[in-house]
C-alpha cells in the first residue's frame, strides 16, 4: 500500500509544477541566506581568532557555506524540472533524472538539519577553545617586542574595553601573569628584585590589572595596582568597590556573543530546513504522478502521486532482500556442482556418498579382466 497517495488532475498536476517552479526559486535565495550566514559566522570568529586556540572550530560555518552552495545549484535545476514539468512532452527528457535529484535533494535537506544542529552542539567546544586561547594571550601580553606576539597586547586591551570584561573568567586572573615587559622594570630597584626572587618561576607578579580592565562607568579614577591593598588608597575596599573594574571575565562574554549568534542562525536554518522539506515532499508528489501518467499513456487522465511506493516495512524488507542477494549472482549453480546439496543423513542411514561411489568405481576398474 502507498504512503500519502494522492490523485492529481491535470489542473492540479500543472498547479502543482507551477507552485514548485516558485518554490525553488524562492530555495535558491534561501541557499544564498545559508552561505551568507556560515560567511558571517566565519567573519566574527576570525576577528578574535588570536584569543582562541588552535581548535578546530570552523567546521560549522565551512559546513554552511558549502551546503548554501549546493542549495543554490539543486533549487536552480529544480525549477528547470518543475517548470518543464507542465508539459508531458518535456517531461520525458528529465524522467530519468529525477529520481538520482530527488535523492541528492534528500541528502542535501539532511545536511541542513545537521547544520542546524550543529550551531546548537558547538558551545562546548568554543567554550574550551576561548578558554586555551584567553590564558596563552594573557601570558604573552608583555610580549611586545617579541615577533609574532607584539599585536596581543593591543588585540587584549581592545577585546577587553570592547566588551567590557576583564581576564579570562575574571580580573584576578591578571594577577597569576607577569603582564609587565622586564624592559620596564627598574631592575636596580630591591623591591622589584625581591619580588621576582619570590616567584619561584622569576616572574614580576602583582595585584594590578592593565588599564583596559577599568570600568568607564566609575565615579572615581580608576585603581588597578595593588587592589588588594585596601591601606594604598582612600576610601577604598577591594571587596566590595567593585566599580572599579569590569567583573565579568572574556571568556564567558565573548560566549555568550557567540552563543547568541550560533542560536539565531540555528534557528534560521532549522527553518529552512521545513522549507526544503516541503519542498522536496512535493516534487516527489510530481515525479510519481507524471510517471504514473505516462504509463497510462492519457496525458489529460488523472493520475497517482505518493511518497512512498510501498509501505516503510515493505519497503525495509524489499530493500534487505535487496541487499542479501546482491553476491548471490557470483555463486555456481547448484545443479552443475555435485558436491552440493549433498544430504548429510546419507552417512547415518549407511548410503553411499559421492566421494565413496567414486572411489568403488576406481575399484571395480582395476580389478576387471583384461
């Protein structure tokens, strides 16, 4: 029996192409809306690609791009195919195009899906990447006369000013780096040599932050050298003058930035998706009932149009028939083999088998007279 058979006049039958003509123009801008998207993505995770680890994590926006692409292809050869669908006579040049369309059009819809559900499962793995990439570009923040790392102090002090954040999940993580160049510590001074013998890497710790850190919404100047230090300055208590400084670490601002993104194009391409899903339900509407009519040979008759031929058990089982007797052809016919289909009761029951007839053959030979 045929899943969602449907019959079709020719009224609806031309309807019908004609609708999905529009349709797929329409999925060809959709394509388009999907590339633009994963280029966005791509765009906004390059320009903070020096706070991020080596990680890959441009998978998703690759896997947009490319599937925006096909989009645009198969939907500009699918309104080909609808359009010329209208006439029966022009529907015999792509009848043996459309199933091999159909299935690529499948395929495609299910990249859509994943791509969809890939910007939702990709939290976890920006999460970790912001994280590696946040405590490396902290560590080279001092390295500003050093080839390929003299960008990171301004590329920092940008990202933190930008979104108003400060560290890597707070200001206090400052205070585990040497954020200040050796090149300006007065290395005559005792205190300065005190606190480097103190540190049993020789780094210059301290509880100061850079000025990026301090928040513009302050009503007084701002302090960031010794904050724990409640004496060093007036009317101040470090544990509870928190406008002083941004409290929020860049690793989970810059996350939920990108989480934002993610989510919004998750759910426009999971949209999309819907759409070239009914989309490609009823082009198989199409190519079933205009196969159905050209072998009723009537073009103006009415004809059947389904999705699925038979059953999804009897097309399961068809189908693992299908697979079961695919090497069955390579084998010897039973016939010509007299080893096979040999009983194995003929050895219980005392009868002879082939190999023992054989040989009492070879027997009786010899001894015959000559």
């Amino acid at each position: 029996m045929a899943v969602g058979k449907v019959t079709f006049t020719r009224e609806e039958r031309d309807q019908l192409a004609k609708v999905l003509w529009m349709l797929n123009w329409i999925s060809v801008v959709t394509g388009v809306i999907i590339f633009s998207l994963g280029l966005f993505i791509k765009v906004e995770i390059q320009k903070q690609r020096d706070v991020m680890s080596d990680q890959d994590i441009l998978y998703v926006p690759h896997m947009l791009i490319a599937t925006g692409l096909v989009a645009c292809c198969i939907n500009f050869l699918g309104g080909k195919i609808c359009y010329d669908c209208v006439d029966g006579a022009k529907f015999t040049r792509w009848k043996l195009v459309m199933l091999p369309y159909i299935v690529c059009t499948f395929c495609f819809t299910f990249c859509v899906l994943v791509g969809a559900l890939l910007c939702y499962s990709m939290r976890s793995q920006l999460e970790d990447s912001l994280q590696l990439g946040l405590r490396g570009a902290m560590r080279y923040y001092k390295d500003t006369d050093t080839p390929g790392r003299c960008y990171l102090k301004r590329t920092l002090d940008l990202l933190q000013i930008q979104f108003e954040c400060c560290g890597n999940a707070g200001y206090k993580d400052w205070f585990a780096v040497q954020w200040v160049s050796n090149r300006y510590l007065d290395m005559t001074s005792p205190r300065v040599l005190d606190r480097l013998r103190s540190n049993v890497e020789g780094k210059y710790l301290m509880d100061g932050v850079p000025f990026s850190c301090c928040n513009t919404f302050s009503p007084r100047p701002c302090i960031q050298h010794q904050l724990t230090n409640n004496s060093a300055h007036f009317s101040y208590r470090h544990q509870t003058d928190r406008l002083n400084l941004w409290t929020r670490g860049c690793r989970q601002v810059l996350l939920e930035h990108y989480t934002g993104i993610l989510q919004s194009t998750g759910l426009i391409v999971l949209l999309i998706w819907l759409f070239e899903l009914l989309v490609l339900t009823g082009v198989r509407y199409l190519q079933t009932a205009m196969e159905n009519l050209l072998l009723l040979g009537d073009l103006d008759s009415e004809s059947d149009g389904w999705i699925l031929e038979n059953s999804l058990a009897e097309t399961a089982r068809w189908n693992l028939n299908v697979i079961k007797n695919l090497g069955k052809c390579y084998n010897v016919d039973d016939d010509e083999d007299p080893n096979i289909n040999v009983p194995r009761s003929q050895e219980s029951q005392g009868e002879p088998t082939t190999s023992e007839v054989t040989l009492r053959r070879k027997d009786q030979t010899r001894h015959l007279p000559l």
